[in-house]
C-alpha cells in the first residue's frame, strides 16, 4: 500500500512537470521565437533556459520534500516558498551564464545597463515561473500532508472506539455465561437430558460469539440467530411458563447491528419478567425499517424496576448490572447522535425501544 501510494505521488509530479515546463517553453517560442524554424540550433540556444529551469527545480524538490509544512504557520511556509525560489533562480541564472560562456563561448560584452539592474531583471524573469512552479509544489504538498494526517486521525480515532467496542462486548459474555451456568445448574438435578441439550444450545450460542469476534458489526439476522439459541435455553429450563413472540421484517434482517447489541435486552426481559409478570411470561421481539432507520422493540408482560429499586424490590433477585448500562455506552460509542433507548411501561408490559439511523454514505460491516 505504502509502495503504491509512493508511485502514485511520483507519477504524479512527473506528469506536471514535463507538462508544465513543455507548456511554459511552447507557450514562449509560439510568442517570442523571432528565428529561423529550420535553424534547429538556434531554436534549441533558445530553449535551452526551460531546459535550465526545468533541472533546477528537481534540487528544488528535494529541499521541500524535506519540510513538514503542515505542522508550521502559513507565512512560514510563503517565506519558505519565495526563499527557495529566489535560491533557484540564482543558480539558473549561473548555470545559463556557465552555458554562454563555456559551451557557446561567446566572448564578454558589457552590458548597455547597469548590472545590479540586469541582475535584478533576469532574476524576476527567471523567478516568476520557479515561483509559480514552487507554490504549486507546496500547494499539492500541503494538501497531501493534510489529506494523510486526516487519515491518520481518523484511523486513531477508529482504533480507540473499536478498542472500547470490543472491551465493552466483552464484559457482556461472562455475564451472559454468569446466568447461562446458573440454569443448567437448576436443570442438572432436575432433568439430566435437558441439562444436556442445554449444553449443547449454549455451544451454538458461544459459536455465534466466536464467529463474529472480529468484527462490530453483524446482519440483525445473525444477532437473531443467537438469540433464538438463548431463548432454547431458556424454554429448556421454563418450558410453559416462557412464550417468544417474533415479527421480524425480512428487511430488517439484513440491517447491520453491533454484534450482541439485542442480547442484553432479550435477557433482561427473561430475567425481570420472571419476577414481575404473571405466567405465562410473553416475551414479543420486534425489527423493521422505517425511513432507513432500524426500529427494534423488547416487550415482556410484567413491570419495569429502576436499577435503583433492584436491592430493595422482593422480586428482583441479583445480576452484575452489566446489561442495559452496557448496551446504552456501546450506542453512544458506535451510533452517536444516531441513536434512541427507551423504556416504555404501558398496559402490564415493559416495552424497550431502539432505533438506529445509519449514516449516508457508511459501509455496513466495520472490521475490528
């Protein structure tokens, strides 16, 4: 990639290079060439100051190659700029003089004007254009550095959220395994056979967990999936007393979700209902699209305890506290500003509402 890039930017200054010198001395031989068109060496004596420039800009090039431009103020990199080029400009100058003297051996003339003002008026003509051809240097330079420490940033930045993504997901696996053991606890007296396919729904479960280890995001149906697997394990130990409601839109399945975003909802339904519904618990999950907007809905028949009432309730039993307050720093995390948790108690059911608006022009699977 590095090796690629590099190419890239050699291409490019190559390109407007050549064209910008053969443009400047086509554009001055089809205004100024008062010669002879077959007499190629006076037509190349003419030429030869472009060839000059062109040669002198390359020594030129390394220099600012060298200058971090971006990390300085912009008169620094102006002064930078018209000092460069008036250090070109001189030694064009020499160079040309070097050629007339020594190559065309062409004997001393003094000069009908003074040479300070000679001097002055071969350096303007020689540093307009290595100016011009500086700032547009810089400019591109500039950019690129700009365009590369955005890049940088924003590879940092993605770097630490997928970092907290993935720290905060995986507080939420051993306390789902904290309630998955606790119920084949329960089952392991009571009905061996269970216990055992319990095991065995809580591989597949774990299975989902190592699939998608890799990346934030997963289709809704996967999450789905795994979820249908909690609930098996849960149906193993409650039998009757648990009823699962789905209304999915097949739509919705394929809208990308943080990989055990729902779980923490879905358990937490299991686990209050329980204690506050009267049996048998109904657990109803719905997902669908609206507006391009993903709307997930929890509900449970039974009541809704503040985490704050949760030691004092009769009910409520214990937890680890890990879930919703999880579930909501992963959505502030992941989906800021384009998110919506709330919880609704309404006609003897607690309904957990989520919507999820995704960003123009985002890619639907973010690797870790």
């Amino acid at each position: 990639m590095e090796f690629d890039k590099l190419k890239n930017k050699e291409l490019t200054f190559w390109v407007l290079h050549i064209s910008g010198w053969l443009g400047l001395a086509a554009a001055t031989v089809g205004l100024a060439y008062r010669g002879n068109w077959t007499d190629l060496p006076r037509l190349l004596l003419f030429l030869s100051p472009y060839l000059v420039g062109f040669l002198t800009c390359l020594p030129l090039r390394f220099f600012y190659r060298g200058v971090r431009f971006h990390k300085y103020p912009l008169k620094y990199s102006i002064l930078t700029g018209i000092l460069g080029s008036f250090v070109a400009s001189n030694i064009w100058l020499g160079i040309e003089l070097v050629i007339s003297l020594f190559v065309h051996r062409l004997p001393y003339v003094r000069p009908p004007i003074p040479f300070g003002q000679m001097y002055l008026t071969y350096i303007y003509r020689r540093g307009i254009p290595l100016l011009a051809w500086t700032f547009l240097y810089l400019g591109i330079k500039i950019w690129r550095e700009w365009k590369e420490q955005e890049q940088k940033t924003k590879r940092a930045n993605a770097l630490a959220q997928t970092a907290q993504l993935q720290m905060l997901r995986y507080q939420l696996n051993p306390h789902f395994l904290f309630n998955a053991m606790n119920s084949i606890r329960a089952l392991i007296d009571e009905d061996e056979t269970k216990a055992r396919e319990l095991i065995t729904e809580l591989s597949e479960f774990l299975r989902y967990s190592l699939d998608s280890k890799d990346y934030a995001d997963v289709p809704l149906r996967d999450e789905l999936e795994a979820i249908r697997h909690y609930f098996a394990i849960q149906k193993k130990r409650y039998e009757d007393k648990l009823e699962i409601v789905y209304d999915i839109e097949p739509e919705a399945g394929e809208y990308p979700v943080l990989s055990f975003l729902i779980h923490p909802l879905v358990e937490n339904a299991v686990k209050y209902g329980m204690r506050t519904s009267p049996l048998p618990l109904v657990v109803h999950l719905k997902a669908r699209i609206r507006d391009g907007a993903l709307l997930i809905e929890v509900s449970n028949t039974g009541t809704w305890i503040e985490p704050a009432d949760q030691e004092r309730h009769p009910n409520a039993g214990t937890g680890t506290g890990t879930g919703l307050d999880n579930v909501r720093r992963r959505l502030e995390n992941a989906f800021p500003n384009r998110h919506r948790l709330e919880i609704v108690e309404k006609e003897g059911r607690v309904h957990i509402q989520l919507e999820i608006r995704k960003p123009r022009g985002t890619a639907d699977e973010k690797k870790l």
